[in-house]
C-alpha cells in the first residue's frame, strides 16, 4: 500500500520534495515558514507526511517560496504535459467545411481503400480520446474524400460525422451541426447511412441547447429504419438513436417522453452484446448510462449516481470506448457536487482524465467541472495536479 500523499512507487510524497527542495536552499523550517506565513510546526506535519499539501493556492505559495514551479513540486522533476493550442486545427477545419468546390488537382488523390483506412485510424483515435490527433488529421481527411463522393457515400458520411462530434467537444456546437448537417445530406436517402448520419447531428443540436430538435432528428431516423428491409436495419444505430432522443427529450424537460424512450433503448439492448464501431457504442451499459445522466438532469441526483455506480462496477463498462467513458464521468460529476459529495466530484475527474487525457485537458466542459470541483471545497492531491495541469485555480 501507498505511503500518504504518495502517487506511485517511484515518486516521492510531496511533502519529501519540499523538505529537499528547502534544505537545497538552505532554509531552516522556520525561516521557510516565516516566508510562507505558517508555524513551523506546520512545516514540520507536512514534511513528515502527517499533514497533506492538497491545496492549490497553498501549494502555489510554497513554490514561490522555494523558487521553482508548482509542477515541480507537485510532480519532482517529471516534465509537464503541455496542452495543445487546438485553436489553428479548428480553423483549418472551419475551412475546409466552408469549400464547396472540389479540390484543385496537382498531387494525387488518395485511393478509395487509403481514405477509408485513414478514416477508420481517426475513428479509432476519437475512440481512444486522442481529439488533438484527430483534429491534425480531418481537414486533409475531408478535403481528400469530397474528391470521391462520386464513389461512395459511406466514407463522406463517416468523416462528416467524425468531425461534428469532435466539434462538439471542443465546445464548437455551430460548427458541428454544419458538418452533422453535411453528413445528412451525403447520406442520399439510405435509412442505415441517414441513422448515423442523424446520430451527430443529434449530439450538435443538443450542444446547441436545441434538446426538442434533437429528439425528432433521432427519432424520424429510428423511423426510417423501422421502414427499411430487415437486412438493412443495425441494431446499434437503432438503439444509440433511441438514447440520443431521450436524451434530446431529457434537454428538454420532457420527462416522459425522455423515460419512454429510454425504455425502448432498454428492450432493444435486452440481452444483446455491446456493439462498438465508428462511434456507435450501444448494449445495456450504456443504456443505464444514460439513464444515470437523465435523471442527473431532472434533478434526481441520488438515482443518477446509484444508476452510474452499478454501470460502471460490471466488466462492460470497461469494454466501452475510452472517450465514451471519460465524457460519462466528466458528466456525472454534476450529480455528485449537487449531493455536496465533492471528492467524489474530484475522483471522478482525475478517472476521466487517467481513461482518456484529452477528453478532459482540453473540453471546455471538463475544464467547468474541475473549476466547480475547486470552488466547492478543499480538494485532494490528485485533483490538484489535474488542476494544475490545465493551469486552473480557484476564484
């Protein structure tokens, strides 16, 4: 077992690096303490481990104090993650998704069986959270695959969608329902296509606060579906429309169409394997995922969290895609500092950011539910160095 205010084996606790770091600089406790405006018995508690640093603009006094970067000393001499200036890779992309004409020829275009490669790598990468790398890769992407439109829709429709969801995570709503919008119209009428196509752009008019709108997008696709031959029909384009409409409804305030079709999600995942391909993650796990983040919404915070812990305490949930895991706890932390649990809040922060990095270090979101994390109360150690991280500190 781990020593108090120890991350891992090999790094020391934080109240070692500040002896060290005093003694290099030849203070005695009790001229560092004067400087910092404590006691020395302080000093000496947190020292030997007996009292915690766990505070953020404490941590920060006691840096300037020594001289060097809080990260110093809340991570030894381990190097500083530097989060990624995205703001250049959604311009490109905003670009891209103004053109209409098809790209001028000089350079070959990439093969049918290259884009969709390179297409099913994005998806991967967007699975696994990897959003910065896959922000570098869709404006070539996109350009690249409108030169084969005439060839398929299938990959338009895949790279239109890839882009609207990562849009949505980086707080992009408007542009998002233009490539949702793009990847409806490229769906050219195929009920399977148009379902994954209106899965996007559900999510978008939900960023965008259009709950209503987003529910009668999923459901007049569920509707399509219902229509079209057996062979056509993907159960977990289905069922994933069923949750993006009761969670359109639950944006809404509709209760009871929210609880209808969450149902319907319900029966349909009875029994079934959790499917995961291209975004599309549906089985009972994250049907009861959704169920948690609804009842978060109408204010039934108990239930959420009861919902969200017997979700994720079974070995499908680990089975689901890094990025659907991570945006789930980012979500659910609303539900625990409205019960007044805030380390809960925390620890469910530092899990999302340890599943997934990127989903939370660059989500405006998660950025919001750490800050609240803060300003609801003391935190710990590793909530602490997530904050720092992302340059955070409580108002």
């Amino acid at each position: 077992m781990n020593q108090p205010g120890r991350r891992n084996g090999n790094e020391p606790p934080i109240g070692r690096r500040m002896a060290e770091l005093r003694a290099r600089r030849g203070m005695s406790q009790q001229v560092f303490a004067d400087r910092i405006r404590k006691s020395k018995s302080w000093v000496d508690k947190v020292e030997r481990g007996v009292r915690t640093l766990d505070r953020l603009s404490v941590i920060e006094t006691v840096a300037a104090a020594l001289g060097v970067a809080p990260d110093v000393l809340l991570a030894g001499k381990a190097p500083r993650q530097q989060l990624p200036d995205t703001g250049g890779d959604v311009e490109r992309l905003r670009a891209a998704l103004a053109r209409y004409d098809l790209p001028a020829g000089g350079k070959p275009a990439p093969s049918l069986a290259q884009l969709d490669a390179q297409a099913g790598y994005a998806w991967s990468a967007y699975r696994n959270g990897h959003h910065p790398q896959v922000l570098r890769l869709l404006p070539d992407l996109l350009c690249d695959s409108r030169t084969r439109a005439g060839d398929t829709a299938d990959l338009l429709v895949r790279v239109y969608r890839l882009a609207a969801q990562v849009l949505v995570k980086l707080g992009e709503a408007d542009l998002a329902w233009l490539a949702a919008d793009r990847a409806m119209s490229a769906a050219s009428g195929d009920p399977c296509r148009a379902g994954l196509a209106a899965i996007s752009l559900a999510q978008a008019l939900r960023a965008l606060g259009r709950g209503r709108l987003a529910m009668t997008a999923a459901v007049d696709a569920v509707g399509q579906l219902d229509l079209a031959p057996s062979h056509v029909r993907r159960l977990g384009v289905m069922g994933t429309l069923l949750i993006e409409a009761a969670l359109g409804a639950a944006v809404s305030g509709d209760a009871n169409a929210a609880g209808e079709l969450t149902e319907r999600a319900a029966r349909l995942a009875d029994g079934q394997r959790q499917h995961d391909c291209d975004g599309i993650g549906f089985g009972p796990t994250p049907v009861d995922l959704a169920h948690a983040l609804i009842a978060m919404w109408f204010g039934d915070h108990q239930s959420a969290v009861a919902t969200h812990q017997h979700a994720t305490s079974g070995n499908a949930w680990h089975l689901l895609p890094a990025e659907h895991r991570a945006a789930h706890l980012i979500d659910i932390t609303h539900a625990y500092l409205d019960l007044g649990d805030v380390r809960s809040a925390g620890r469910a922060l530092v899990a999302a950011d340890r599943i997934a990095t990127w989903e939370t270090r660059i989500r405006p979101v998660a950025r919001a539910a750490l800050t609240a994390v803060f300003r609801a109360g003391p935190t710990a150690a590793d909530v602490t160095r997530l904050a720092a991280t992302m340059r955070l500190t409580p108002q």
